[in-house]
C-alpha cells in the first residue's frame, strides 16, 4: 500500500481547522459543503454555554469523533493516545490483557478467536462465543475500541465475562485473569516421514522469521520435504506483510495479493519472487469460519496458484484494508482505506476464502470415543510381540517413536489434521 498522507492536527486543531474552513468559504460553498460543520460548531457553542455542569470540551470533539467513525465500518475508528498505545505493543507479540480478537457481528460484541495459550483460551472462551457483559455491564451499544477499553487492566486482575453460546441454555459468566500475553505465533510438530504440521495462531511481527527459521532448520536436518499442512484455523490474521512474506516463500512469481481503494483505477498489486522459493512437496492449508485478514491473504494466493490445496471450512471473510495514522496528540486513527483481493481478483470482503474440500469440525471428546470404539488390537499391540524389520531398525521392540507419539496424539485429538494428512500423502501417490 502506498503510505497514506495525512497532516498531523491535535484534536482541538482539527476542530479549529474546520471553523477556519467555514469562516473562509464563500457563502455559496458553505451553504452546501460546510453546512453540516456549521452545525457542529453551532451544537458545540450551545453545549460550552448552557450545559448545566461545566464541559471538557476535548472530550466532547472526541465524542463526535467517535461518532462519525460509527457510521463507517467496524474496523474503522478512533483510538485515543492510551488506547493507541496498547494497539502498537500488541502487533510486537507481548502485551497485556487476556488475548481474544472481537468483532461485532449484528451489532453483537462477538469473539472471533482467543489467541492460543492466552488467559482467555486456557479459561476456555471459544471462537464465535458471543460477549453479552463486561464485569456486569452491559455490552450492547459499544464500539470495538470501548470494549477493548472495559477489559483492559492491571495483570492479575480478574475480568468477568458475561459469555452466550450456541449450546448455552443462558449466559455463563467466565471468570478470567489478566497476564501479559505473550504470543507465539508458529508451532510445530514433526509427523514423521518428511511431512510436517504448522499451526499459524497470527500473523505478528516475528512470524515469517520463525517460520522461515524453522522450515530451513528442518532441511538442515533432512533430506528433503514431503508435505507441509498449514493450520489458520482460528487464527485473527494481523500484519498483512508477515502474510505476505509466507505466501512469497512459496510461490515462484505472479500475484499474491491486490488493493484496491475508492479509486478503482489505482490498483496497488503484491507479487511473488522466485529467489528462495521452496517447491516440490505439495501443502494443505486447513481453515475455518474464525480464519480471518491476514490468514485469508495466504490461504487465496496459495489456492489459486494452485500451490496449495484449501481443506475445512469456509474463512471468515474480512478482507479490507486498514491503515493507521498517528495524530499529534498521540492518538490514532484507524482508517479502512481499500479492500483485499486474491491473485485470481476475487474479493475476500464478505466472502471469504471457499475450501476445495470441505470438511466440518468434530468435537475433539466426540471425536476421541468414537476413535475408541472402533480401535482394533494389532499384533504390534500385543505385549513381548516379535520385532518387525522397522522396529528392529529402530530399536523400540513395540514402542512408539515420540514422533510417532506426537502425530498419533494429534490426529486422535482432531479429525480435520487427520484428513488432511491423508490428502497429503495421497497427493505423493498420484504424482508417482
């Protein structure tokens, strides 16, 4: 994106920018273009003038702020120098707070994900829970930034979450404690064979490192790579260019991503280059409703360049562009400036990204005892059995390697990573 322009005005200079814009126009041009801020000003005097107790009169333009904002998107608003503060330290991947990324859905304060290993998620908030109160008071009316606000707090201090569920008969209040949320962003387990699972909880400041870290790590260590399943189920996005710099890792040359603003003729377009491309083994991307931004941005490149295949659920669809701009008093302000298209020119707004397969979430307890049902004893079960070629090779006389553990503990635990590793050793034999 190229970078937005913007003068830098205190909140009171931006209100006395506007007065001087009214006072110099012609009669002609303010009876039109001005009209609605002569009315503003005229609100304000009668406010500073009559109001029955005295009045902040910077609190009352950030008020109208607030309100114009309100009339955007949900994305788009004001964020006064504190709460601006807290939005910077949260892109660097240690903040405080109790880590769940909110939207409003219906006008309802909703929770598209907890981020993985934070307060909330270990409290046991899900994805989709919908946020009725804050410590009691309601949440109906709120903005996105008034009720990041409310559960902002000291470390150690416990928020209470008037939380409704699908499955909830009522509200269920969750007690949770704030902790300075340290993000991890890249997880890894290695399923053995050559293949290997990431799990992309958001896209942050160091994710592309750790993943290209860990990627160049396993090659150092093996010869080659057979398949690689990329999680974003879950997953809120974050910093565009971290995704950007994921799907470059892939892809040889051609259109990662594309923006496009109120002036559809400029076109702003990401590509691909080939130096560093890792090619050759086939990858699974897994997503779901709550995969959103960022995550959208590397789950479209990858599938229609047909990199990658897309396997779970339907993406969340958030596919517009923020950009933010410091104002001089400092405060912010976040601003949609355009919207995000795939390199095939499908918009992601609204839509999200469509899996090639689609397969729907099992609940993990339901999922385990069916698993159990259906277990059948093996001659590698039976205790003191007789060593097979494999075993004997690797010393374990029936005993599961701890990376055989690993990927047989994760695929009990989730039916979707089962799939789509059998779609990723399928794909090796129908290329043979």
């Amino acid at each position: 994106m190229k970078s937005l322009k913007v003068k830098i005005f205190s909140t009171i200079g931006l209100f006395v920018l506007f007065c001087m814009l009214v006072a110099t126009a012609n009669t002609s041009q303010a009876t039109e273009k001005y009209k609605d801020l002569q009315i503003f000003a005229k609100v304000l005097n009668l406010v500073q003038k009559f109001y029955v107790e005295d009045v902040d009169v910077t609190k009352v333009i950030q008020g109208g702020i607030k309100g114009m904002l309100s009339e955007l998107d949900p994305h788009t608003s004001y964020l006064p120098p504190d709460i601006f503060k807290e939005f910077q330290e949260e892109t660097s991947g240690e903040f405080g707070g109790i880590g769940i990324e909110i939207s409003l859905q219906d006008e309802v304060l909703t929770i598209i994900s907890p981020i993985e290993d934070t307060p909330a998620w270990l409290a046991g908030i899900k994805a989709g829970d919908k946020i009725i109160s804050i410590n009691g008071a309601t949440t109906k009316g709120l903005s996105l930034v008034e009720a990041a606000q409310k559960m902002k707090g000291k470390e150690g201090e416990i928020i209470k979450l008037g939380i409704m569920r699908k499955d909830f008969d009522k509200p269920k209040v969750f007690d949770i404690k704030r902790g300075r949320v340290k993000i991890k962003s890249v997880k890894v387990t290695d399923l053995d064979e050559g293949y290997i699972y990431y799990r992309i909880t958001s896209f942050i400041e160091n994710t592309y490192s750790d993943f290209d870290k860990s990627i160049k790590g396993y090659l150092a260590k093996n010869k080659a790579i057979k398949g690689i399943i990329i999680d974003l189920r879950n997953n809120p996005g974050g910093l565009l260019e971290q995704a950007v710099k994921m799907s470059d890792l892939f892809l040889k040359d051609g259109i990662i991503v594309s923006t496009i603003g109120r002036n559809e003729k400029e076109k702003e377009v990401v590509y691909a280059k080939k130096e560093g491309t890792l090619d050759g083994f086939p990858i699974i991307v897994i997503m779901n409703e709550y995969s959103a931004s960022a995550s959208e941005i590397l789950a479209g490149a990858l599938q229609d360049h047909k990199r990658a295949l897309v396997l779970g659920q339907r993406s969340y669809g958030k596919g517009s562009v923020q950009s933010v701009v410091k104002l001089g008093d400092g405060s912010g302000l976040k601003l949609t400036v355009a919207r995000y298209y795939t390199p095939n020119g499908t918009e992601i707004q609204g839509e999200g990204i469509k899996p090639d397969i689609t397969i729907d979430e099992v609940d993990p307890d339901a999922y385990q005892k069916a698993l159990i049902k259906k277990s059948i004893k093996r001659e590698a079960d039976v205790f003191g059995h007789l060593a097979g070629a494999k075993e004997r090779a690797k010393g374990s006389k029936g005993i599961l390697e701890d990376l055989q553990k690993q990927r047989e503990d994760l695929f009990k635990k989730d039916f979707q990573i089962q799939q789509a590793f059998n779609y990723l050793r399928a794909s090796k034999v129908f290329e043979k």
